[in-house]
C-alpha cells in the first residue's frame, strides 16, 4: 500500500524559512518523480515543484521559484521542500503525491497524495 | 483565481447522473494536454479518479467516466450514491505556465 507522510509544517513569521519532508513507502521510491502540491481556500489546489526520479531535474511554480528548493534521498525515501523568504500567500495544506513516472512532463498526474502538512505563515 | 474553470458545485439525487466541467483554453486542454480527476473526500487525502482524460484507476467504478473535447473536458458520475459527495478537480498542463495546473473544485452534493 502506497504511503506518503508529510511532516515539518507549522506556524513561521513573514520572512522565515520552513523545511517540509516526505517519507514514502509502498511502491519504488527512485522510479518515480515526485511534487508537492499546495491547497489553499482561497486559490484551491496549486501545483509548487516537482523532481524527477534521478533528483536531476526539478521544476517550481513562478509563485515560489527562486524561494523554494526541492530535493530528494532516494536511499531514505524521502522528498524535501525547503521554504525560504516565507510570506502570507504561501499558507495552506501542502500535499506531497507520487506521480504517474519517472519524469516531470506535460502528461503526468499524481496517482496517490499524502493527507499534507499545514504551514501558516502569520506574525 | 484558477487556470481551469469548474462549477463550484452541483447537486443530483441518489441514482442520477451528474455531470462536472473543467474549462481551460488554448494553452492547456485546448493543445491537446490530457485531463486528469481528483476527488476529495472529507478530510481525506485527494484521490485519483480519472487519468488520461478517460481512464479509469483500478478501484474506481465504472459509474464514473471522462471525456475531453475542444477546450473543455468532463467528469460524469451515473447511479449517484452518497457516497460520492466530495469536492472533485480537474487538472492538466499548461504550455504558457510550464506548469500543471488545477480547476478550482466543485463541490458534489448528492440530495
């Protein structure tokens, strides 16, 4: 059974720095890519990044490029998102989910999602 | 304010078809990207219903069905149950945004 466990949201004051982790079990791990996800109320779901299965490629949305950086450990399972320079646009639910394949590209989709890490950012 | 336009919600009695939209233009579904479906139920993690425009996950009834023409595409939901009150969404690619992007959800509410 696939699983995917976010962890390392919580509370950070404009202008701070967080660092989201993803533990994966059920399926391997360094066949697939993977990507995070944003779901706010206001702005509904919102693709963030996505690495390839190799770590050699990774893509971010214009929202966070330049802030954010996404890394994996294909060893440990586990997929990273390191947040800096937070601001308020960028609370919500972030869901880490497993794609259809080893590459990021313009058909792949997220076959299974993690229940996500909340962060907000507030003073 | 989402990529893909979906209907914020839209309602059908137990046993009646629904059917849900998701708009995009000629960025998106209009250039041929293929369309995929989540739906979410409460509290839970969203869930793969729909791949490839019409395909169908190993799990997923065949009550349910996509289609994608022009720049829109659908999700039809047959024999509603109660079960199948959750919010859905629509998602493809983008070539303007380089990105994948999402319909704003619509909320499903079997009477």
């Amino acid at each position: 059974e696939v699983q995917l466990l976010e962890s390392g949201g919580g509370l950070i004051q404009p202008g701070g720095s967080l660092r989201l982790s993803c533990a994966a079990s059920g399926f391997n791990f360094r066949d697939f890519a993977m990507a995070w996800i944003r779901q706010t109320p206001g702005k509904g779901l919102e693709w963030v990044s996505a690495i390839s299965a190799a770590g050699d490629s990774t893509y971010y949305a214009d929202s966070v490029k330049g802030r954010f950086t996404i890394s994996r450990d294909n060893f440990r399972r586990t997929v990273h998102l390191q947040m800096n320079s937070l601001g308020a646009a960028d609370s919500g639910v972030f869901h880490c989910a497993k794609t259809s394949g080893g590459y990021v590209t313009s058909f792949y989709y997220f076959e299974f999602w993690g229940q996500g890490s909340l962060v907000t950012v507030s003073s | 304010q989402s990529v893909l336009t979906q209907p914020p919600s839209v309602s059908g009695a137990p046993g009646q078809r629904v059917t849900i939209s998701c708009s995009g233009n000629s960025s998106n579904i209009g250039s041929g990207y293929d369309v995929h479906w989540y739906q979410r139920l409460p509290g839970a993690a969203p869930k793969l219903l729909i791949y490839l425009n019409t395909h169908r996950p190993s799990g997923v009834p065949d009550r349910v069905s996509g289609s994608r023409s022009g720049i829109s595409a659908s999700l039809a939901i047959t024999g509603l149950q109660a079960e199948d009150e959750a919010e859905y969404f629509c998602q493809s690619y983008d070539s303007s945004l380089s990105a994948s992007v999402f319909g704003g959800g619509t909320q499903l509410t079997v009477l």
